[in-house]
C-alpha cells in the first residue's frame, strides 16, 4: 500500500510537499490566494464577510513597522509573511494548537523556513525581530478582539497584554471581499520584495 498523500496541489501547478516543503514549490500568489480564504478565529466574528489572515497579516506588518524606528523592508516582509504557513494548513485558534502539541509548531516552523527562503530571508528569523513581530501580532489580536470577536477589553487585555494608543491609532479591522484582501497581500508584497531587493 503506498504512503498516505503528504503533498497539496496549489492552483499554480505546485505541488507542495508538507512533510518536506522545498522554496521552489512555494509562490506568493498561492499564499495570498490561500491566506484571503482562511479565517481567523474560526470565523466567529462579526460581519459579512470573515476576517482573513491576509488581512491580518497585513495589519500585522503595519504594526511592526510602527513598532519599529526606520524598520528594515526584509524584515517588514517576514511581519507580512509570518502567517504564511496558514495558507496550506489553515489559522488554529491557540486552545486547538495547545491541545495538538508540538506536531503542529514543527509542521509550521517547517513551511516557514521554506517560505522564508523563497523570499530570500533567512530560514529562521533573528529572535529580537521575531519578538517584535510576536508584539505587533499580539497587538492585532487584541484589536480585532475587542472590535469583531466579541471580547471586552479587560478580556482582550488579559489575554493579549495593553496595546500602546500611539501604534494603533488611526488603524482599524478592515471586513472585505477575498479578492480585495488576497489583491492587497500581494501588492504589499511585491512593494516590500522591491525595497529588498
């Protein structure tokens, strides 16, 4: 009997293997697709359409260049990137990925490195910038908690820490159509692999 199927067909052409994901099998136009269709939350929001991860991401990245004085464009792609794995194995909420375990954050550190790589980062990000990545999507969390997953503040703030007014100011959860938010994602995208170039 053969070995069970490991790999996902992407509408690009890619197959691309989960247990051993190469760069080369990686493209953004399948991770924005992927990231506009998944919710996060589970989709237990408010609103006509679901909050995507594209459109976290994209917020994230928005954070952490706020976060950070005259951030480095490689590193405000690896803030818009640091969700990509989700485009192929989908947004647990944090109860599901603790009652998983450790499988789970292998399979994504996994596909990270290898979205990583194909983007020209470094397979593993340095742990001052993943820390303020981690701060900024904190920070988004609590934003969309408190707007659209009906979280009150002293709940969103227990949870997901104090945001800072100064970063959040004048941002605000965006509930749009997929294609606008996968359209968005890749231009971003396309904008800061320029800047690094």
């Amino acid at each position: 009997m053969p070995p069970p199927r490991a790999w996902q067909k992407m509408l690009s052409g890619r197959r691309l293997d989960l247990l051993d994901p190469t760069p080369v099998d990686i493209e953004i136009e399948d991770i924005a697709h992927g990231l506009s269709f998944v919710a996060r939350w589970n989709g237990q929001t408010d609103g006509d359409f679901a909050y995507s991860v594209a459109e976290h991401s994209l917020l994230v990245e928005r954070l952490y260049s706020r976060l950070i004085p005259r951030p480095e464009p490689k590193w405000q792609l690896a803030a818009l990137l640091h969700d990509a794995p989700e485009y192929v194995i989908g947004d647990m909420i944090s109860p599901v990925k603790n009652a998983v375990g450790p499988a789970y954050d292998e399979l994504d550190k996994r596909l990270a490195a290898a979205v990583h790589l194909r983007f020209g980062l470094p397979a593993t990000i340095p742990a001052q910038v993943k820390k303020s990545i981690k701060k900024a999507d904190k920070i988004s969390a609590w934003m969309e908690a408190t707007t659209i997953a009906g979280f009150s503040e002293a709940e969103a703030t227990r949870f997901f820490g104090t945001p800072p007014t100064d970063i959040i100011d004048g941002l605000r959860i965006v509930l749009r159509p997929p294609m606008e938010a996968r359209a968005d994602y890749t231009a971003r995208h396309a904008e800061l692999m320029r800047l690094t170039g």
